[in-house]
C-alpha cells in the first residue's frame, strides 16, 4: 500500500504521495462540479463519495439504529438534539441525506476547498428544502488555521468520509518533520465533545490500520463499533472495499 514508513514505528505504513492529497486537485475538481450544477441546476449534486459500497446509506442507517437505542436524538425540538460536523464536506451531501432524514439538530460542513463550499452552499441555496437551509458550510483548513465559532463546544458527531484517506495521500509535512496526516487526529480531536463520537469512513486504510491511527496510547480516542459491509476473498484473504468505524471521546459527558 506503500513505500515509505511512518516517523513513529507503531503506527501505519504511510500511503504514496498522490495529486488527491493537493489543494489545487480538489479546487479543480470542484470547479467542474460547479460548472455542471450551473448547467444542470439542481439535477446534478455532483460526487457522492463511496456510492459503490453504499457507504452514505450504511452511515445513515447506523445512525438511525443510535437513535432508536436513545444514544442520539433526531427531533430538532429537543434541546439535546444531536450536532453533526461533517469534515471535508465536499457538495455537503451527506449533511443533506441526515437532513432527508429528520435529524434536525445542528450541522456544519468545512473544507478547505473554497470551490468545495461554493457548491454545497449552491445545492444548498437549488434544494430549498424545509430544514436544509440552516445548514453551515465554512471554509477550514484544519491541519493549517484554527477552528471558528462555528466550533465552539465541540460537537455529538464528527464525520469524515475519505477526508483523512485524502490528508494521508499528501507529500507535504509538518513543522516535526512528520507526514501531515500525522497531525490529523490531533486536530480533530479537540471538535469532539465530550463523551461524543468520530464516524470515520476510508477506502485506502484497513479497520486495523484506522485503529492504528486514531486509538493511540495518550489519546483522547478509543475504538467503539464498526459498521458492517459486504466482504470479499482474494487470494486466499477476506476483507472489504470501504470501512467505516466509530471511535468514542474518552472525555465524560
């Protein structure tokens, strides 16, 4: 999977640097979705990542099953109802399906791609759906600029689909000297309340390697639950095409 080894010796592998781990790449990207929702008006929404696999769906239903168990709360009347920060938004699609859904309490989408929250504010703006339009999207580097009041007191639900998979394929490196995904879980740590949860989804990194990364000694996360997929055998080993896992804030609640 690759090359290089990481600075610290008990964590993954690193990935081979790639152009979808670049800034420019994903403006690009954006900007041709942009152009096509411009075209095509609220028909095209753009990419909605993992489809293949069902992941939104699968993150959705997992969720679902949190509510009706009571460990989150969907109805917007309620005070307690559950906060969602979705990194690395993209088109903001995600926020929108729990939205569809009937989750109403507080969202945020960031990305660091200035074209990537034009288009969710843009779908945003063509869906006009009831409960849609409260939805924040903000523009946050989160490996390079601190978080805004938007981020104040941390939230329930911290969603990343492919976003750490994207941070891990860049070449760049920190002031340490470390791979930038390195610092990765350090960053998101912090936008985590107190007792709530990292809903991580990944294409490039095994459950074992994601545990690897985010369930560290001295952190402030621990590995709780995964959500189920369709698994495959090659070669004589059985594993799947996307993961996605839960990890718990240690802090209380």
């Amino acid at each position: 999977m690759a090359s290089s080894t990481t600075a610290d010796p008990d964590r993954p592998t690193h990935l081979d640097p790639s152009a979808l781990g670049t800034r420019a790449y994903w403006d690009t990207a954006y900007e041709r979705e942009i152009a096509n929702h411009a075209e095509s008006g609220a028909a095209d929404e753009g990419t909605i990542w993992f489809a293949d696999a069902g992941a939104e769906e699968r993150v959705c239903g997992f969720l679902e099953d949190w509510a009706d168990e009571g460990r989150l709360v969907k109805e917007r009347e309620e005070e307690e109802a559950t906060s969602f920060l979705d990194l690395g938004t993209g088109n903001g699609h995600l926020l929108f399906a729990l939205r569809d859904d009937g989750w109403g309490g507080r969202m945020v989408g960031v990305d660091y791609s200035t074209r990537s929250v034009e288009l969710a504010r843009r779908i945003q703006e063509a869906r006009k759906r009831e409960g849609s339009d409260d939805i924040e999207f903000e523009e946050f580097d989160i490996l390079g600029s601190a978080p805004g009041p938007w981020a104040a007191g941390g939230f329930d639900v911290v969603l990343d689909k492919g976003t750490f998979d994207a941070i891990s394929l860049s070449g760049e490196t920190d002031a340490q000297g470390r791979r930038v995904c390195e610092g990765y879980r350090e960053k998101v740590e912090p936008l985590v309340k107190p007792g709530g949860a990292l809903l991580i989804t990944s294409c490039n990194w095994t459950a074992d390697e994601l545990k690897g990364w985010f369930d560290v000694p001295g952190g402030e996360l621990a590995y709780e639950d995964a959500i189920a997929y369709p698994s495959f055998t090659f070669g004589g080993k059985t594993g799947q095409q996307v993961c996605s896992l839960v990890f718990r804030s240690k802090a209380a609640a």
